[in-house]
C-alpha cells in the first residue's frame, strides 16, 4: 500500500463494541433485540415519541458510562503522526456515540449523527442533549415544548456531510473500514467509491463483513489490537 499520507478511516459500531457499547447486527445486538423499524425511523417517532427517546435516554446513559479503547486511541496517534510529516487522517464514524473526541480525535465527521445532541424539529436547532431535556421541555433556540428529538440520522433520512466525506473520499490514498458490518448505505459504498477511484482499501473487523469481496485487504480479529497494529 506505498506510504499513505491522506488516509481515510470509516468506523463502525465494531469500534467501540469493547468499550462496551452495543453493535447492531451481530448475535445479541441491538436490533437483535429491538426492531428499528418502531425506533430510528421518523414514523416511528412520529407515532410513538416517548418509546423512542426512552430508547435514546438507555443507550445515552450506556455511552457516558463507556470509556474508548485502545482503537480510538490508535486513530489519535495515527491522526497525530500523520498530521507531522504533512498527512492527513479523515475520520468518518457511523458511531453516534463521542468515544473518538473523548480519545483526543481533533476531527470527526459523524455521518450517522450524535446521541449527545438534541434537536428541535420545530426549528432545526441543534444543542447539547442535557439529562433534563425530554417530551416536556422548550427548545433553548426557539421555546416549542415537545419536539426536541436525538440529533441522529434514522432509516430514510439522509446521513449528514455527505459533500464533506466525498471529497475527502476522493483526495485519500488509502481507504480503512473498521467494526461495520457494510449493511448499511451510503456508508457500505464507500469502498466501491474507493476502488472506482483506485484507491487501495483495507477492512479490520472481526470477520469478514458484507462487503469483504470488495475490499483489497482484509484484517481480521478484535479492533483494539488490529487496529493499532495495522496503523503502526
Ligand atoms: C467488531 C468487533 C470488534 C464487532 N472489533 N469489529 C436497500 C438497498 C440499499 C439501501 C437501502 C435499501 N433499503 C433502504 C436503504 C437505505 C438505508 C439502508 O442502507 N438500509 C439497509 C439496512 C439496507 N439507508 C438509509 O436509510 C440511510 N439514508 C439514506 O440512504 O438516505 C438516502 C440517500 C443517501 C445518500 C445518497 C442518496 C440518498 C440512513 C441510514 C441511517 C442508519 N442509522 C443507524 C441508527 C443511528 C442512530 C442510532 O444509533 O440508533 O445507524 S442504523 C445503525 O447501522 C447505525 C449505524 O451507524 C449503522 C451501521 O452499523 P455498523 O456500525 O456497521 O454496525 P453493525 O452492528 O452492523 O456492524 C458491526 C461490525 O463490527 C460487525 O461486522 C462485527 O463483526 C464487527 N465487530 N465487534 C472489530 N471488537
């Protein structure tokens, strides 16, 4: 893979999954046991909103409670490293959770959103979510009582910054997809993007994922020592 000095790392669930967090698809994981369908759409907060922010309430709790782990920190170091000899890491996260800024990540791009932010569907206002907001609170921008919603990215909404990641997309010399399960669009296209681009890619996941075929390298076992090896 040469010396990349423009690298772009997409992380997935995978990555904080031993930080204790919850990834999604695999056996036992959170829509093993939850349907989506009554949680992350806008139909179903449309229709059931107290179901769903007790839902966010849960999985924000489990996120304060975590602490990252050695693979957030590898990214820290890699992004530091980089950035000294003129490089650049690009990190995208489909996580809404903040274990990459809580590591020392300068930049992250959240493409799926932030469980720690609130926001106003009257208004658009975006603020931190704070542990008394909840259906009866007013919007801190606008005042509406009872439409401030998790500031995250549900099925059938468009994931935020998508201009932001293809450009960064396409100024890489190399393409990193860690802990995603390439289920999911437009993240899981962004190998193919990569390799239309011949950018070479790499995965680093547990096992292969569904996109394993389109990758040109592939590391397999935990994050947090495949991680900090592969970045070395
Ligand atoms: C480890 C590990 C360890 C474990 N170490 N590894 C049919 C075909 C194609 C597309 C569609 C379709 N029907 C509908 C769509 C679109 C839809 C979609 O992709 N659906 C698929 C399910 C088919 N996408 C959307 O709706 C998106 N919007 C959209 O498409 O807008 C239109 C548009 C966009 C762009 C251009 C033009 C139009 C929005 C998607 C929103 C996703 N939201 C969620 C919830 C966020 C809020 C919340 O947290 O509740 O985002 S769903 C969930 O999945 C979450 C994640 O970010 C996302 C991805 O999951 P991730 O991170 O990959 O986790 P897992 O669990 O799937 O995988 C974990 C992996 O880690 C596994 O492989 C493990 O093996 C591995 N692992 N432990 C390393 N220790």
């Amino acid at each position: 893979m040469g010396d990349p000095k423009k690298i772009f790392v997409l992380t997935g669930a995978g990555v904080s999954a031993e930080s204790g967090l919850g990834t999604f698809r695999d056996r036992g994981g959170i829509w093993a046991r939850f349907d989506p369908m009554r949680l992350a759409t806008p139909e179903a907060y449309a229709a059931d909103p107290d179901t769903v922010l007790d839902f966010y309430d849960h999985r924000r709790r489990g996120v304060v409670a975590a602490e990252p782990n050695a693979a957030h920190v590898a990214l820290v170091r890699a992004e530091t490293r980089l950035a000294a000899r003129g490089g650049h890491l690009f990190l995208c996260t489909q996580n809404v959770d903040d274990l990459h800024e809580r590591a020392g990540s300068r930049t992250v791009v959240h493409m799926h959103g932030e469980l720690l932010k609130a926001r106003c569907t009257a208004c658009g206002a975006v603020t931190p979510w704070r542990d008394d907001l909840n259906r009866t609170s007013a919007c801190p921008a606008c005042g509406t009582v009872g439409r401030m919603r998790p500031d995250v990215v549900w099925f059938g909404e468009m994931p935020m910054q998508l201009d932001t990641i293809e450009d960064a997309l396409a100024a890489a010399d190399l393409f990193v997809a860690v802990g995603t399960s390439g289920a999911v669009y437009p993240a899981a296209g962004y190998v193919r993007q990569a390799r239309a681009l011949n950018i070479p890619t790499c995965e680093i996941n547990l096992e292969p994922s569904d996109n394993a075929e389109a990758f040109d390298d592939a590391r397999y076992g935990p994050a947090s020592t495949a991680l900090p090896r592969f970045l070395a």
